[in-house]
C-alpha cells in the first residue's frame, strides 16, 4: 500500500499481534485496529490443552507480550462480520463500518464439529480458548470418572497427557490406527507406547455409534462395540478455516484464503493474509497453495503479511518459511520441520529422527525428544531445500505524505 | 540518556520453570542461546543493541514463552 493511515487487523491471535508488532517496527505511524473476537489481549494459545487444562497457569500468564509500542485499538470480542474490498470496509456487529487503506486477515480456524455429537451439553467441548479450557475443568470437576477425548491428533494426545498429568483416567477415542498416525508408523508406534505407559486409554480404529446422556455421566458406544463412560468428552477432530465472514467478499475462499506466494489475498490489492487462514504456494516446495497449522507458522505470516502490505503488491516478497511445529506429551518433545504431509515415503536419519521423503527429496522431519539433532536437521533441510531467491528488504512505511517514520522518533 | 544505556543494554533471562529446551531460540538466534550435548541451554544474559532484534526474535518464537527481554532499545 503506499498512502492512507488505518490498517485493520481482523483477527487478534498470535498472527495478528505479530502482524500489528512488525507494522510499528516498520514506522507505520497510522492508526491500527484490531478485532478480535474473544474477550481477551492475545495468549498463548497452546497452553489450552496444557498449562490452562491442568490449572498449571491461568489465562493472564499466558498473556502474550509484545516487543514493541503497539499503541493500538482493540476491538475485542468483537467478529468481524462482513468485508467489503470494492468499499474497504469490514463490517461489524450492530451495523458498524470501519475504513480501511490496508487489511490483514487472520481469523485462524474454528475447531471441527462431529456430527451427531450433542455440542449443547456443557460436557461436551472443543479445546480452541481459554473459555474451552475453563468449561472443561468446570466439567472435570463435576465428576470423578474419566475424561474422553475424540481425536488422535495433537491437540488429542496433548489433552490425554493433561488428564494422565492430573491423575484423571483418560480414554482416546480414534479412527485411525495408532495416534499422530500422519507422522509415520515409527512416531506412532511411540506415542502408543508412551500412552500405554502412562494408562491413557486407546480406542483406535474405531468411532461413536451412539452418545447415551445421562445426568451424570455420558456413555460412548464405540463401533468396535466397546463401551466408554465419561465425565466429559473433548472433541479434537480438526478445525476448518474462519471465513464465514469472507464470503461475498470477492476474495476466493477454499480452503482458507487463497493467497499469491506474498500472502496477498487473490481478488484484492490491499489484503494480506497471516495464520491458519492463509492458504498459498509456499515457493521452496512447489506452488501448491497450502494452510499450515502452526503455531511458529502463525508468528512468521504476520510480520512477512506486515512487512509485504507495507511494501506493497508490486514490491512484495514470497513468503517462503521452513515450517517448523512442537508438541510435549508427557516427558517427550515432538518436533517436526517441514511439510511431512507431502511425503510418499519415511526413512530414519538418525536416532529418533525420521524423516519424510517426496519423489527421492527429504521434505520434511520429526523428532521424538531429539531437540539437539532437530536444529542440525533444520539447518539441513534448510540448506536442501533452499528459499528462491528474493529481493528488497522489508519497506519502510512512507505514509501518505511521507511522514516521518515513527520508530526513528526519539 | 534513555534507560537500557543506564543499566547497561538489553538483559536476557529464561524462566527455567517454563523452558523444555525445544531449542527454537538457538535456531532463531545463534551465538545468544545454545542447547549443549547435555541438553542444558546456556545463553547470554547481557546482549549487544545489535543483538537486542534477534532476542527479540527468540523471545517471540519461544514455544514456552519462556524468554525475557529488557532494556531493548527504540
């Protein structure tokens, strides 16, 4: 963008305070708003299947910080309800318009729901906020018998290493074979044996026939014909992409927001796009558009979507990380590093790492409590897979009659 | 005279009761932070304002947020 003094930032996660931090850095000295559409400051959003469930740490601990003056207006919980790009407006509840010469979006995901799952019983929850985290505990605490959780992705496996932790029977109730199954059959033949070790229930394979509510508890009937009896039920199936609000937009909406390699928003000329919502080629791979779910991916789209509105569509540069994502379950820290969901083939690089093969190319990597060797296979994967070539560094902001900028002020 | 110069730049200190020593800092910010064989992190606690944007940069990217950065300048 090269004139007009308010940027919007729809979506206050962890995404658009980095996107709103890199804005200030740069000197843009126009006004910022973000929207977020819960009640708090950004927070550290993976403690809610951690620290926030076991009660180790309340919402405020997790407050995120900043690293520089924001001076920011906050809009929170507040959604976003509409946008319109031939009128730069976003559109807020009550009939609300506000302007804007320059939008980021970064609504993140909302979590999946499982049909025939009766979300409306307080007992039944998705783990997303920190609302999510303290209705669990309240139903947690209503009764002794155990937790159930549906899905044996990560946010599973970490909810089921939180109960384990506060001494709760647990049960993980899946459809695939083994848990993290995506991540190969060596780390899933781990984190089964990890759960094993810690008496954390697996039902694999398998899903739920009927929900049997009764006053105190819930029965799962399993179509393996197993019967589990919980005290709440945790539903951590996957998210899909908040876009709700994009549609009629002109913006094109598939899965996420599709996105040029700049993470400029296809369909407009003043919308970048950061965290789980942005679908684009990431060009060190190839130039599938792709979303990616992390949480250190969410970090680095907001300052590249920053610094790129910043420098405009024209001067904007290819967005182009080595993606990188951590899980603790238990004692044991789970790295990956690339795209492991591209590979055809596993290998093993070493003890503890494995690593995830595309048409005789390393693309990807997971560790199993192997932090040292991580850093050593992301500098290789990084030296393998290089980022193409690129220009300019991030643009200054030179506001609409070239202000001075306001990070050189004293 | 602005305040880090007084107390003498930018200052880093890890919450050991938060870090698991993922090593995300070392890959964000060499030479600051390094994950020894013995899996301890060892860091510098007193960084140049050169240095105070990559801390920055580690701080930010700590999957425990477990990094503290005072003093930085600007």
């Amino acid at each position: 963008m090269s004139d007009g003094d308010r940027i919007v930032i729809a979506g206050a996660g962890v995404a658009g305070l980095r996107a709103a931090e890199r804005l200030r850095e740069l000197g843009f000295d126009g006004e910022l708003v973000l929207i977020g559409d819960e009640p708090r400051r950004p927070y550290h959003r993976p403690s809610v299947s951690k620290q926030l469930i076991t009660g180790a740490a309340r919402p405020v601990d997790m407050t995120l910080k900043s690293y520089t003056e924001l001076d920011a207006r906050w809009r929170l919980g507040t959604r976003a309800t509409h946008l319109d790009t031939t009128q730069h407006v976003v559109h807020l509840p009550g009939g609300e318009e506000l302007w804007y010469d320059g939008l980021v979006v970064a609504t993140g995901v909302v979590p999946r729901h499982l049909p025939g799952s009766p979300r409306h019983d307080p007992r039944v929850r998705v783990l997303r906020t920190a609302e999510d985290a303290a209705a669990v505990r309240r139903a947690l605490a209503a009764s002794n018998k155990a937790a159930v959780v549906i899905g044996g992705g990560l946010i599973g496996c970490e909810f089921a290493a939180s109960m384990r932790q506060m001494g709760r029977d647990v049960t993980l109730v899946g459809h695939a074979r083994a848990p993290l199954y995506r991540f190969g059959p060596r780390i899933a033949a781990s984190v089964t044996e990890l759960h094993r070790q810690h008496r954390a229930g697996l039902a694999m394979n398998t899903a739920v026939r009927h929900w049997i509510s009764t006053k105190e508890t819930f029965g799962l009937h399993l179509t393996n014909n197993q019967l589990v009896v919980a005290s709440c039920v945790v539903l951590a199936i996957g998210s899909v992409p908040a876009v709700d609000w994009l549609r009629g937009s002109g913006l094109t909406l598939d899965d996420g927001v599709l996105c040029e390699p700049t993470l400029f928003a296809t369909g407009a000329e003043d919308v970048v796009v950061a965290g789980d919502v942005a679908r684009w080629p990431n060009l060190r791979f190839d130039d599938e558009p792709r979303r990616v779910e992390h949480w250190l991916n969410a970090v680095e789209s907001g300052r590249a979507a920053a610094e790129n509105l910043l420098a405009g569509r024209g001067q904007a540069r290819p967005f182009t990380p080595l993606p990188r994502a951590w899980s603790s379950l238990y004692e044991v820290r789970l790295q990956t590093i690339g795209l492991p969901a591209l590979a055809e083939d596993t290998v093993r690089l070493a003890d503890g790492v494995t690593g995830f093969v595309r048409a005789g190319e390393l693309v990807g990597a997971c560790g199993w409590d192997r932090p040292k060797a991580m850093l050593y296979w992301t500098a290789e994967l990084d030296r393998r897979l290089p980022a193409p070539a690129t220009t300019p560094a991030p643009a200054r902001w030179s506001g609409p009659e070239a202000r001075p900028a306001v990070g050189t002020a004293p | 005279m602005t305040l880090h110069r007084i107390r003498g730049g930018p200052r880093l200190s890890v919450d050991n009761d938060r870090c698991e020593r993922f090593g995300t800092c070392e890959w964000e910010a060499p030479g600051l932070f390094e994950l020894g064989r013995d899996g301890r992190l060892r860091y510098r606690r007193r960084v140049s304002d050169e240095d105070a944007e990559r801390a920055a940069a580690a701080a930010r990217c700590c999957p425990m947020q477990a990094i503290v950065v005072r003093g930085v300048p600007g």
